[in-house]
C-alpha cells in the first residue's frame, strides 16, 4: 500500500523540477567582462553609422597598421566615449578635427576624451593603431587571426571573432547593439595575393610598394564581427541566382587557384540552398552587396557577404553530420541561413545569441524539408538530439562579453525548441507565416527574445510565456509524468507535467504514429484521457516532435 502511495505521489505529486531561473547569478565577471558587454553611459551616448576602415596587412610579419575613422552621432551631451582595441594592440594617436584626442586605456578598452558632443551632431574621430592581431589557436571556435601556407606554399590568411569580438584586430564600438548601416574596409596586401573583404569590390589600387590595396564597401548594417579580411592565392568566378521574382544576384566565389574546378561543380548548390530559403523567408536580405564564399583556412563563418568556407568542399561537416543518403553541404546551408537570422535579424547582446544560432540551426532542417521532405527532417532533427546537453540555459547572462557556453545547446536545443514550438502550435500554415512575418518585419534591424515571445502570443492568440521560460531560462527540459493501462476500448492515459515554470502547459501528441491525438498536460493537476481503438503495444508519445522528458510509472 505504502508503494502504490508512493508511486502515485511521484506521479501526480506537486514535485518541481530543480532547475534555477537565474542560472548565472552567482558567476563572477570581471570589469572588464562588464566594459565589453555593457551599454555603460560612455557607450550608449552616441551612435556609430559608418566605419572607414583603412589597414596594411604585412602577412611576412603578422602584423596590422593603419587607421579607422568613427562617424557617429551624440546620442545626449557628452565629452567620453568608450571604445575597444585589445589592449596587445598599440593606439598610436586619436584625432578630431586635426586635434589629437588625449585617452585612457583598461584593458581591451579605451576611453577618449572630446571637446562637448552636443545631442544630435555627427562627428568623426581617427584612431591610428597598428601591432599583432591575436593568433587564432582554433578557428573559428578560438577568435583571432589564421595564418596558414597552401598547398603550394603561398600564404593564406583569415580571421574570425564571433564572441570574442572584432576588436581583436580592429578599434570600434565593439558591442553588438550598435551597427554602422555602411562601411568601406581598405586593405593593402602583398602583390601576389588577393584580399576578399565584405560587400562590393569598388577599387584596386597597386601602391608602387610591393602592395595592392583592394577597396571593399558594404551598403548595409554589419555586426562588427561579420567584419572579414581573407587573403591568398585567390581565384574568382561567378554565376548567377533568379529569384522568384526574376531578380537576378551575383554569386561571388574566391577559392585558392587549385580548386577552382572542384569549387565550381561543389557550389552548385547554393541556388538550391537560396530558393529553400527564399521560400520560407523572401529574398537573400543583403541583395545589393551580392553573395560570396571565400575558401578560408578554417571551417566557416557567417561573415556577411563573404561567407567564410572551408568544408574542402565535402557533404555534410566534414563528411558527416548529415544522414548518409543525403548530400549537401553543412557550411553552405548553415552559414547561408545566418544571412536571415545573425545578420538580418541580429540580437542586442551575446546572452542571446540563440537568435543567431537556433533559428539558423532550424534552417537546416528546414532546408531538408525542402529539399527532402517533412520525414527527413524530423530525421535530420533526430540525430541532433543526442547533442543538447540541458546542462545550462539557452540563455547567457547579459550585459557581459560572455559566450562561454559549455556545450551547443543555443544551437541544438534551440533548434528543437522551435521544432517543438511548430508541433504545440499545431498548425503549419500559421507556424510558417509566423516565421516568415517576423523575419521580414526585422530584417536588417536588431531584435530581443522578448520581441518574438510577443509576436508568437500575437499571432497564435495563446500565451507561450511559461513555454519559452521553461525552454530558454531553465536548463532542464519539462518532464511529462504518466501512466498507461489498457481497456477494451483502447488506452487510458493519465497524465500531468512536471516543470521548472509554474503554468507549463504545452499540449502533446499522443496514441498511434499517423493519427496522434492531442492532449493537454498542466502541471497543477493530473488528467486521463481515453485513446480509443489503439492497443498498449502500439500507443506512443510523439518525442520525435517534442523536446521533452519522459517518466513512466508502472
């Protein structure tokens, strides 16, 4: 008798799961952690709109020199402004108006001193700099600066900084609220290499030197790490993607001069990778500055215009990742996919990245989808799952330069989050409107998590509040605790969530495989439905279309 009690309190009890909400709050951040990732009055006071940034690469020495005109607009009055350079960067002088401009470094920042910002004027300041960038140990992963040799031993260089920021080679306002909506990026490499940088190719200029100087410009708003220099023994060729509506984008290659063959049959595929997306988003958001992959000495990046690419030009991450009878290419699609979400819609703090990452991991499956079928998608998702960790919250504390997540659940997790999220909602015509409106309402703008919570609870006419709570604060996933006994009639299934977040109540499927029945769990209260003429050997819970736990009671 004490058991069977037992059983039923474990099951239908008041239990909760222990999980904490605020996962973060005894971590210890240094001053310099909050200077990089906090609005502080010397950041928010004024705005940068366009950046001119002007380098000289000597790749023999790997060393950077020259300068970075700051165009911004005060904000409010003010006479200090921050900036950030690390500080194994040397700042050589800070000019305004031909008046050099006293500043105080800590650390991987530096505070400068002007004449009155009054609210409202624009303004321009120089910062001259120059020293060894951070060499990047493992790129992408690791943020810096790859100098690499090819196969016929010319140099070949790239660099990458997500998380730790582009202020490891470049001095700007390196906070990712802040985006200038232009930006002309001059580097002068050795003459017998090219540089690919972002957006437009505009000038080349042989400066009588033994260096090259290529003028890059990009016509819209740019997260400061999607800011790229990529250097070698290039090759260029083109092709040619037509939208739905007969527009026509340049497709831009740049791959080290032994590819070119193999590049030109393997990137074949991005037509069919921008006609997947452009379905279920629009257009290709950065139209005018074209699309590009660069051949990159390490594995990719979403840099703007100018994917990063080095996949050598195999199915899948390196061959893997990917069910073995498909063939696409991870870093096409998933780089492809930040275009929309990471450099369209961007976040305004590294704590929620997910924005970048999730969404763009849910592309993939989407593509599938796609390209496949709604079957293989879930195939796809599935073999993800054996990678979400739920050891920490999706989201990071904020108002830190902090991306030190111990796993990849704001990529994985994330991704089944919004797989999960399509199959409560439970209809597909709204889920894909959803996505789609959102996406076109925020392109090219900066967005917040809070942003899409409402815009879902709009669009649904359901509050999903307790949902994302559970999903994106808490690390632990919702437990559905239940019960099955076979009738004569079918399968009593008695049932009830165990949550994180009071109010967590997403319905599931239920019952046998191609004709689920909805149920709807709470976690106040345990409920029983009937699901008629199934037998218990064939009842099944849909976990291929729910991220959630399981606990059955015997």
């Amino acid at each position: 008798m004490r058991i069977l009690l037992f059983l039923f309190l474990l099951l239908f009890g008041n239990n909760t799961i222990s999980a904490q909400r605020d996962f973060y709050k005894n971590y210890n951040f240094t001053k310099a952690d909050t200077l990089r990732g906090q609005l502080n009055e010397f950041r928010s006071c004024y705005d940068v709109y366009f950046y001119d940034l002007d380098i000289k690469v000597d790749v023999a020495e790997q060393y950077i020199s020259g300068s970075n005109k700051i165009y911004f607009t005060a904000v409010k009055d003010f006479e200090k402004m921050q900036l950030d350079l690390y500080e194994n960067m040397d700042i050589n002088r800070i000019l305004m108006n031909g008046q050099k401009l006293t500043f105080e470094r800590f650390g991987n920042a530096f505070f400068v001193e002007l004449p009155l910002q009054k609210e409202g004027v624009q303004s321009m300041l120089e910062v001259f700099y120059e020293g060894e960038p951070v060499v990047a140990i493992n790129p992408p992963w690791n943020g810096g600066f790859a100098w690499r040799k090819d196969e016929n031993d010319k140099d070949w260089v790239g660099v990458a900084c997500e998380g730790d920021g582009a202020s490891l080679w470049w001095p700007n306002k390196d906070h990712l609220s802040d985006e200038p909506d232009s930006m002309s990026i001059k580097v002068a490499v050795p003459d017998d290499l090219m540089c690919v940088a972002n957006g437009n190719l505009r000038h080349k200029e042989k400066l009588g030197n033994s260096y090259t100087r290529y003028d890059w410009f990009v016509q819209y708003p740019i997260n400061n790490y999607n800011v790229t220099v990529n250097i070698g023994d290039y090759v260029h060729f083109s092709d040619t993607y037509t939208a739905q509506d007969g527009a026509t984008l340049p497709l831009d290659y740049y791959v080290l001069s032994y590819n070119e063959e193999k590049a030109r049959k393997h990137f074949k595929q991005v037509d069919g990778v921008l006609k997947c997306f452009e379905h279920y988003f629009g257009k290709y958001p950065f139209w005018d500055d074209g699309f590009a992959l660069v051949e990159t000495p390490y594995l990719g990046m979403e840099h703007q215009g100018a994917i990063a690419y080095g996949n050598d030009y195999m199915r899948g991450y390196k061959g893997g990742m990917i069910p073995p009878d498909m063939d696409w290419d991870y870093i096409i699609v998933h780089e492809t996919g930040h275009e929309y979400w990471g450099n369209s819609i961007s976040a305004n703090d590294l704590a929620q990245m997910w924005i970048h990452e999730s969404f763009t991991t849910y592309m993939e499956a989407l593509y599938v989808e796609c390209e496949y079928s709604y079957e293989d998608a879930i195939r796809y998702l599935a073999g993800q799952r054996d990678m979400i960790r739920n050891a920490e919250p999706i989201l990071g504390p904020a108002d830190v330069n902090w991306e030190n997540w111990s796993g990849s659940d704001h990529y994985f997790k994330g991704a089944w989050v919004l797989h999960t999220l399509r199959h409560a909602i439970g209809d597909d015509e709204l889920w894909f409107d959803i996505l789609k409106t959102f996406y076109e309402g925020n392109a090219i703008s900066n967005v917040e998590t809070e942003s899409w919570i409402a815009y879902v609870n709009e669009r649904t006419g359901k509050d999903y509040r307790a949902f994302f709570e559970q999903y994106l604060w808490y690390p632990s996933l919702p437990k559905l605790l239940y019960r099955l006994e076979e009738t004569d009639d079918g399968v009593k299934f008695s049932y009830r969530w165990e949550a994180g977040v009071d109010g967590f109540d997403m319905p599931i499927l239920v019952g046998e495989p191609g004709n689920y029945q909805r149920v709807y769990p709470v976690t106040t209260q345990k409920k029983e439905t009937l699901i008629e003429d199934v037998d218990l050997w064939d009842f099944e819970i849909a976990e291929e279309l729910f991220l959630i736990n399981l606990y059955e009671v015997r």
